[in-house]
C-alpha cells in the first residue's frame, strides 16, 4: 500500500509540475489582442470575421488596415503583426522569402472583384464613362493590387482614357472616399466596399475578370518570438467553410471553405 501511494504521489507531482510549466492559454490571450494587418478592401469583411472569431473563441482580434504595400513594409520594419491579410500574392511570398513569413501558413483566402462606380451615371459602362469624364480614381497601382486591376481596364481603352487625369490615391479606401465626396465622377473600387455601402445597382459596374489581372489575396502568419497563440486558430477560420459563406456574401470569390475547420 506504502509503494502504491508513493507511485500515485508521484504522478501527482509530475502532473503538478507540468500544469505550472505549461503557460496559461487564456492569460496570453488576456495579455494582447491578435494582431491582424488586414489589406484596405478587405476591412469591411475583417470586421465581420474578426467579430466571429471573438464571439465563438473569447480571442479578442486588433486589425490593422492599410495598403498592402504600406502594411507590407511596416512588417518587414518589425511591426508587431501575427498575421498579414494581403490584396496580393506577392507580398506575402516576399515575406516568406525574407524568412518573416512562415511558409507552410501561406494561402490564399479569398479572390476579390473590381467594379466601376459612377454615382451620378445611370449607367457605368467603361468605355462611355472614361470618353466622357476629366478624371478617374483608382488605389495606386504600386500601392495597391486593385489599382494595378483598374490600371489594367484603362488600357484596354487608350483611345478613351487619352486625355484622363489619374486621381490616384493611397489604398482602396481613399479611393472610395474621393469618388463618395464628389472630389472625381468616378472610379475603380472593390465590390465588396459598393455592397458594404449599398450603392444602387445600376451606379457600377463589375468589370470582367479577364480585362485585368486575378485579384488572388493571400495570408501568411509572421514568424517572431510572440506569435499570438491563437494566430493558427483565426488562420484556420479565415479559411474555413463558415468563412468561405460569409465572403461570397459580401462580394469576394470563394476559394472553397477547408472542411477541417469548423466553427
């Protein structure tokens, strides 16, 4: 009986001992919120998504908005960010390829869609709309993978777009703001900002998605020492069936929910 006690007593120790060393998951999680840079066009969707997460989890998410390049170069500076939400392929490669992304989390989450809003045009037709305006507004191209999409319809309309001043601004949210001032007759947004806003249909125009290059937007987890403990866990939402449902709705192309996530 004596050496049966004194087995048991030492698994208790041992268990003991592994419960103290082990860090608590709710403390980190009280300690910071989730960090998530989050491209300008996707905002809208990471609010929802990240409400979600919260809701179902307890994990409390902080999103970062701006431009993917912008978002891009603050990350390689050190900015501390657990998971990068791109516009772009290329970002989240280059951040692999630096050793500041974590290759195997690499993926792309979502595919977006480019329209032409025009609120005082009946009809957004692009060739009529950029033969008849003195100016057009869309996110910088070197900034921002949906201006580089909208650059890419303007060429394909040289004769139209001769005389066309380019009203250029830092990522897809000012772009937005400038054609809803009245500061340009219009321009290129994503579709999900027009539906956020419930712009009226005939106002804009989706543009087809072989006039420009595919909006694939990507997500890499950052490799650092305090990577946020449920950055994995809001990865695999964001990739997730429920996700998937959540983003058609909003005006972004699913790429096929993840059956092993469920939430």
């Amino acid at each position: 009986m004596t050496r049966l006690l004194g087995r048991w007593a030492g698994h208790l120790v041992l268990l003991a001992f592994s419960l103290h060393s082990v860090p608590s998951y709710a403390e980190e999680l009280i300690e910071r919120p989730l960090a998530v840079a989050v491209a300008a066009n996707f905002a809208g969707a990471a609010e929802q998504l990240a409400a979600s997460f919260t809701e179902k989890t307890g994990v409390p998410v902080r999103l970062v908005m701006g431009s993917t390049g912008l978002l891009y170069a603050q990350i390689t500076q050190g900015a501390p960010i657990d998971l990068f939400l791109s516009a772009d392929t290329e970002r989240p490669q280059a951040l692999v390829a630096k050793n500041l992304g974590i290759g195997q989390s690499y993926a792309i989450y979502t595919l977006g869609r480019l329209v032409l809003w025009v609120p005082d045009g009946e009809n957004a037709d692009p060739a009529a709309f950029l033969t008849a305006a003195d100016s057009v507004a869309l996110a910088n191209p070197l900034l921002a993978p949906y201006g580089r999409a909208a650059s890419d319809v303007i060429a394909r309309f040289p004769t139209q777009s001769a005389n066309l001043r380019i009203v250029r601004g830092q990522n897809i949210s000012a772009t937005f703001t400038q054609i809803a001032s009245g500061a340009v007759p219009g321009g290129f947004v994503a579709l999900s900002q027009v539906l956020a806003q419930g712009i009226p249909r005939e106002q804009y125009r989706v543009m087809p998605e072989d006039w420009h290059q595919p909006i694939e937007q990507a997500l890499v987890l950052i490799k650092h020492q305090n990577l946020h403990p449920a950055a994995q866990s809001f990865r695999g939402f964001l990739l997730s069936e429920k996700a998937s449902v959540m983003l058609s709705a909003q005006g972004y192309v699913a790429v096929g929910g993840d059956q092993q996530h469920e939430y």
